[in-house]
C-alpha cells in the first residue's frame, strides 16, 4: 500500500512537471548567530555548534529530491556568525542578493532588529529559535513566521497534562536569567488558566559550582533539601532553567519524593529523541545518518520552515516567494510534521499550530494537547494564545 502511494505521488508530480521550467530555481537564505553558552555543568552531550543548521540542511534536501519531480531547484545561502553586530548587514547582503524567504536563527532581540530593516519588508523571516510570547503578541511583525511553539505553548501543554492527571498543586522553582523570568511566568499564566495551584514559587540562588569535587553531590543534594523543606503540599516540582545550569540538580533530592517538570525532567518540546509515532523514526533516522547527531528542537523548527516552502512550492508549481508565502498563510495550508495532525500557521500572530511533546530523555510520556480539551476550531489552539486573547497588531 505504501509503495502504491508513493507511485501515485510520484505521477502526480510529474504530471506537474511540464508546468515549470526546467531550472526553476528558489534560493532560501540561513541566518544563524552562535550565542555564546555558559560552561557546561557536566561533559555529558554538549551542545553542537550547529543546532538549527543541521535541520534546514535537511529540509533544503528534502526539497531537492521532491524538485527532481517538479523541475524545482532548492539552494540554501548560509550565513553563519558569532557578533550580533555582523546579523544585520548579513540580512542586507541576502536581500541584496535576491534571496526574500530567510531561515531566522536568531535570539528575540535580534529578529527583531532584522523585521525592522528597510530592507526586510519584501522578506518573510521564518523564526526557527526565540520562544518569546512577545514575539507572536505585543511586537509581533508581519514579515515573521514562528516555528517554535512558544513559551505559553510549551506551558500550556504542560499544564494540560497536569491537570488531566489531577497534579494540581506545583512547586515552582525559577533561575535569575530573562529566559527563566519568562518561562515561569508562562507557567503562572497557565497555572490561572488551567486552575492549577502554586503553593510555593521560590527563585533558585544556589551555585554549585563544586560540582566536580570528590564530595560535590553531597552538597547538592543538601542545598536541594534545604531549599524544598517546609514547601507546601506539592504534586509536582516545576523548574525554569532554560540554560540548563541546574535544573538536572533537583530531581531525586528534594525533601519530598516528587517528580519533576518544566525545562528539566517532564519536557514540553516540540521534538525529543525518544519520539517515533506517526513515522517519526524515519525522520530521526535520516537526520542522524546526516549529521551524525540527533535531532534537536531547533533542528526540527528549521527543518519544518524548509518543509513549509517546499510543501508551497510544489502546491503551487511556483518558486516565487511572494506566491510561496502567499501560500503557507492560506488557512487551507497544511505541514506534515510526524506529529499525527497537519499543521499550519494561526493568521492572527504568525505562530505554528502543532502538538507539543511531553518527554523525558528515555520516554515519550504524553502528546498535548491532551483528551477532553476542546476548542471550536482547532484544538491545537488550546495551546499558546488564541485570537481572542491576542495582543499581536501587526505592523
């Protein structure tokens, strides 16, 4: 049945063929900054340097081997640098170029300094890192598309889950950084929304940076007691630590015994490594004989970006970018992601609507949106902010 299928899709893209030229060629640019990470707590899988790259390389291959049907042509144009000062004449030396559909991997502050340019009018960035609910609300853009669910999303699943299972008593534990501030916000925000309680919500100080010390996990293991004794009642610990600088410290040494969720434990994440429904491992597979790594979140953001100009590209017989968005933000428009349900983009803030996954580094727990939470359109949009609530007025 499946080889049946992918000869009929194989004769109807070249049923396509005649239609284009036979070099018709759309040039997608990439534009990465490399932000430089605090010093890792443990020497257990370190970053990779080219998170988010990797993901597009695939989707720009991904699109190639369908163009071999269509008389299309993909070209990725990579721009990679380490000084936020060089993202902005990058962006102008794209747009001089010719390239107007822009693979955005950029901190929040930096995709909006690149919306902003002159230059950037005639381009659509495709978001692919910041998280940041301000992004798809109050400065929202017109000209950027977001990837990545947001903060609000990844809490929201979350929370759903929480409260299906009736853990609804949180102990929330938050670091110093903004990304933190801003993810236990999201958390407090949901917690409202889904009527789950905060019996405690207490901001992380401790550093431990004796870590390698023969008696290290000894004084971790104290400092973490210390902290969580005398909390509330709790089902739950919740932590925000989006640098990952000790959040892994708290599991198995609080005063109570309880599990733990939020940026460390239970992860809600828009892709995991033990993920493999809906034809999952056959992505997972092919990213990892490519860059000989598994995928990351931001590998899949980047890779669905490609996806969604391919997909448009092919609907439409077209490597016009103007057509090809014009596409992607009809509400017709659906993205294969190996998440169970299409997925296509909210008109009224740019944003993906898409599953979030619910995993630990072995397990894939749970899938949110959760059973039972409904909506009059799409239940995907029990996560994140809906068009009634929306702040966002383009500009």
């Amino acid at each position: 049945m499946i080889a049946v299928r992918a000869l009929a899709l194989a004769s109807l893209l070249l049923a396509a063929a005649p239609a284009l030229s036979a070099e018709a060629t759309l040039r997608v640019g990439y534009l990465g900054l490399a932000v430089p990470r605090p010093v890792a707590n443990t020497a257990l899988d370190p970053p990779p340097e080219d998170e988010g790259l990797q993901g597009a390389r695939l989707g720009i291959a991904d699109n190639d081997s369908t163009g071999r049907f269509t008389g299309q042509r993909f070209i990725l144009e990579e721009r990679r640098l380490s000084d936020p000062e060089a993202v902005l004449p990058a962006l102008r030396d794209l747009a001089s170029a010719g390239i107007r559909l822009v693979v955005a991997d950029l901190p929040a502050q930096q995709l909006l300094d690149a919306a902003d340019l002159p230059e950037a009018r005639e381009l659509t960035l495709f978001n692919v890192r910041a998280p940041d609910d301000a992004l798809r609300n109050e400065s929202c853009r017109r000209n950027v598309l977001h990837l990545p669910p947001s903060r609000a999303m990844q809490a929201d699943a979350l929370g759903q889950f929480l409260a299906a299972r009736r853990w609804r008593n949180i102990l929330l534990i938050s670091g110093p950084s903004e990304g933190d501030k801003l993810y236990a916000q999201a958390i407090r925000n949901t917690a409202r929304k889904f009527q789950l309680r905060i019996v405690a919500d207490k901001p992380w100080t401790f550093d431990p940076g004796a870590r390698r010390v023969d008696t290290g996990h000894y004084g971790i293991a104290a400092e973490v007691a210390r902290f969580t004794q005398g909390v509330p009642a709790h089902d739950i610990v919740v932590v925000a630590d989006e640098a990952g600088e000790w959040g892994f410290d708290v599991a198995y040494r609080t005063t109570e015994p309880r599990p733990v969720a939020g940026t460390h434990g239970l992860v809600p994440t828009s892709w995991a490594r033990p993920h493999e429904q809906w034809g999952a491992t056959q992505l997972q597979r092919r990213f990892l004989a490519r860059a000989k790594r598994w995928m990351l979140p931001r590998d899949h953001a980047a890779w669905l970006a490609l996806r969604a100009v391919g997909e448009a590209a092919t609907r439409t017989r077209s490597t016009d970018p103007a057509t090809i968005v014009a596409r992607i933000r009809e509400p017709r428009f659906e993205l294969a992601g190996f998440k169970g349900v299409p997925l296509s983009f909210r008109e009224w803030d740019g944003q993906l609507r898409q599953p979030v996954l619910l995993a630990d580094e072995r397990s894939l727990v749970s899938v949110s949106p959760q059973q039972g939470f409904q909506h009059q359109f799409s239940e995907l949009d029990t996560l994140g902010t809906d068009k009634p609530e929306t702040q966002c007025q383009f500009r």
